[in-house]
C-alpha cells in the first residue's frame, strides 16, 4: 500500500493513515454525534467492501465507476449480494473550477504552502535589506 502512496501526485502532502482515519471519524460525528463510527484502513484496493456482507450501496465518482463495478464483481466471487452503485458527481473548486478530489486539495495545499514560503522569503529579504541600508546609513554618519 505504501507504495501504491508513493506513486501519487503530491504524495509527501498525503498526512499518516491515523490521522486520516481520525478526521474522517471527527467529520461523520460531526454530523451526527451518537452514530457509533467505525474507521479501518484501506489496505488493499477493495477494503472491506468485498467481504462484509452488512453493505447495501457503494459510493463513486465517474472517474471510479470502474473500481465500485470490480467490488461487485469480487463481491459475486465470494457468494456476497451486489452492491447498489451510486455515481456521485464531483464538485468543482471555487475558483479553478476544476473538480476536487484529493490530488486536487493536495496540490491547493502546495500551492498555498509555496506562496506562504515566497512571502517569508519577501519579508526576510525586506528585513535584510533595510538592516543593511541601517548598516551603511550608520557608517556614513560615523
């Protein structure tokens, strides 16, 4: 699995699995408080979906209709009824337009990293260069 991690865009912006699983628990209780919420990882490109029989429906974007119609196909190998598959639209980020998905958030996440680290850079050269004018403006004074 780690390597499958690897292989995506941004992936040293991907945060440790445990922190995943806490804000995707955090998030659903958010929503309803007393739900009981039970997170497991991923670690196979199926999950649990392919052996717990207590799953009805199974939620996709377009771009992974083609995942959520090989859990049931895995699903059928195993005896397991099909899943229900909901294709589910993507939302388009508010100012590109684009759709989001987690490489999109990742690279907003560079982006707006990158130009926290431009501005300190400006700031720090700013403050260099007027110790610097101080520097010479004190010498010639001397």
């Amino acid at each position: 699995m780690l390597f499958f991690l690897n292989c995506l865009q941004l992936a040293h912006l991907i945060e440790p699995v445990e922190v995943r699983m806490k804000a995707v628990e955090d998030c659903i209780k958010s929503i309803k408080p007393g739900l009981i919420v039970h997170v497991e990882p991923i670690t196979d490109p199926y999950g649990p979906s392919i052996v717990d029989d207590k799953l009805d429906a199974i939620i996709v974007s377009k771009e992974t209709l083609g995942g959520g119609l090989a859990v049931n196909k895995k699903r059928a190998e195993k005896g397991l009824p099909q899943l229900k598959v909901e294709v589910v639209d993507l939302l388009p980020e508010k100012n590109s337009g684009e759709k989001l998905s987690s490489t999109t958030f990742r690279r907003l996440e560079a982006e707006k990293a990158e130009k926290s680290q431009q501005w300190h850079n400006t700031v720090q050269s700013n403050e260099n260069k007027k110790k610097q004018m101080l520097s010479n403006s004190c010498e010639v004074e001397e």
